[in-house]
C-alpha cells in the first residue's frame, strides 16, 4: 500500500479550535438540557397485551405514536403475539384500557390486556454513580497501562482522546435530544474501546519511528508516522462504518439508539486518533528522549 505524505500537523492548530468548539458546546449542551434518559434510567408503566396473530412491531410503534404515546418501548415477550409496551407515563389504574382501545385500532385489530403495573428504574441513581466512577477507574487504569506500555505523555495524550471522543458523542445525544438507554450507555463504552484501539496503533508507530528516525524532528516524524497508519485506520473505520450503517437502516426500533451511538462515536474516534492525541503529544513536546534511552557512551563522553 502506497503510503500518503499528507501534512496532517500542519492542520493541527486548526482542529485544535474545532475539537475544543465541539467540546464547548457538547458541555453547554449537557449543561443546559441534559439527557434525555430513557425508561432504562426513569422507569414508568408496563403494559402487556396479546395478540390472536402476531403483529408487526413497527405498526405497533406507530400506532401508538399515532395516538400520543411518544416515549415508549415495544418489544416481544415469550412469543410473537405477546407484546410488551413500556412508555415513561406515569402510572395510573385506566392506563392499561386506554393502550388497549388504542391498540384495537376501532375494533379492526383483536387484542387483550394481560397485565398492567408500574415498572421501577433498571439504573437507579446509585447504579448510575456507580457507573461514572467506574468509567474514571477505567480511564485512570488505561492511563497507567499506556504509560507503562509507552510513556506518561503518551498517557495524558490517549485519555485525553478518550475523553473527547465521549464528551463529543454525549453532547451530540444532548443536543439532537436523542433518547440515552442502556443500549447507548453500550455502545458508549464500546466506542471507548475502538478508539483507544485505534489510539494505541498510531502511538505504537511512533515510538518504533522514533527509534528508527533519529535524525528526524518530531514534527515530521509525528506526521509520518500517521501517514503511515493511515490506511490501516481508514479500512479500519470504514468496514465498521459499512456494518453500523446497515444496522441503522434495518436493524429496527431496538439497536437503532445504539448503531446511532456507534456512528457517532466511531467517526469521532477515527478522527481523533488521527488528530487529536498526536496533536496533543506534539503540545506536550514529546522528544525521541522520552522513549529511547541515552546510550552509555554518549554519557561517559560527556564525562571529564
């Protein structure tokens, strides 16, 4: 594979000032409004219903959309004429009826009730702390590997990657109001993964360059080394990219929150592995000394 000469550090300062933009406005945005947590995170009312013959739940979706029942969840239960509805209004004893008449569709639809009852929170409040603190024990462990594998300034550079790619695709839920469920908080995680991957492939590159191109500049040696990885990265992103597409199409109610995150996330990370953490170790002036150790003859030279 031919590899590139494009001048990727020469853009560094203008996508220095496009990161910290997105990040801003990521952090106004879930400042201001927040999430938009799903019945994952708030709970709500469970309602479940049969069906003579089994009904598609996508006509079920919208249905019930048709007739003002926004936030819901659809999904299968035991069998294909069972339907479980879960939606984030609050609960009340003529709730389970007033699905049902909808449902019904004016008599065109044979449908009965099974149960009706408040569901609680599947993350309550502490779970969801919990999480967090897990998610920075995470970072802190991935800091302490890359610094151990590499260096500390490879450390800083890659959680700080990570980081921006996940303030990024949350800000992008808060600010579409797109709902956040368990399936989201998923593919958070695993897009954490990806990009670190990623991440890891091109600071891999440039510690053996700087090992290899002792004459060469950090500079020049940062930029060759992502022209280098460049086409691994792009194949790389862009046969995921083919697959979550797909997922996102057709994949239906279910995954479509979650091909939705990856998306995001996957794009942001391919970026950021490109740009952001090699930007950030040429801020932090990363020199061949910080990763290939003065030889000893060069040392008792220096000796009187």
């Amino acid at each position: 594979m031919k590899v590139t000469t494009i001048p990727f550090m020469a853009m560094r300062k203008v996508v220095a000032c496009f990161s910290v933009a997105l990040i801003l406005i990521s952090l106004g945005s879930l400042a201001v409004k927040g999430l938009q947590f799903g019945l994952d995170f708030t709970g709500g009312t469970l309602v479940e219903v049969a069906y003579d013959q089994a009904p598609q739940l996508d006509d079920v979706r919208q249905l019930l959309a048709d007739n003002g029942y926004d936030d819901i969840v659809v999904q299968n239960f035991g069998s294909p004429t069972d339907v479980v509805v879960r939606m984030a209004n609050a609960y009340t004893p003529t709730l389970g009826d007033e699905v049902l008449d909808s449902l019904r569709n004016n008599g065109e639809v044979s449908v009965t009730l099974q149960r009706s009852e408040f569901v609680g929170a599947q993350v309550g409040e502490e779970l969801r702390e919990q999480g967090g603190l897990g998610m920075l024990l995470a970072l802190l462990i991935v800091m302490l590997y890359v610094a151990v594998r590499f260096q500390f300034k490879f450390s800083l550079a890659s959680v700080a990657a990570l980081a921006h790619d996940v303030i990024i695709t949350l800000g992008f839920f808060s600010l579409f109001d797109v709902e956040f469920d368990l399936t989201v908080l998923a593919a958070l995680l695993a897009v954490v993964g990806y990009s670190l991957n990623d991440t890891i492939v091109v600071c891999d590159r440039i510690r053996e360059n700087f090992r290899i191109m002792r004459e060469t500049e950090p500079y020049d040696l940062i930029n060759e080394s992502i022209n280098q990885t460049l086409g691994r990265t792009l194949i790389t992103s862009l046969t995921t990219l083919f697959v979550l597409v797909v997922l996102f199409l057709f994949g239906g109610e279910a995954i479509h929150n979650f091909s939705m995150a990856l998306l995001v996330g996957i794009v942001i990370g391919t970026y950021s592995s490109i740009f952001v953490a090699a930007n950030l170790l040429l801020a932090l002036n990363v020199t061949r000394e910080d990763l290939v150790p003065t030889p000893k003859e060069e040392l008792e030279d220096e000796l009187p």
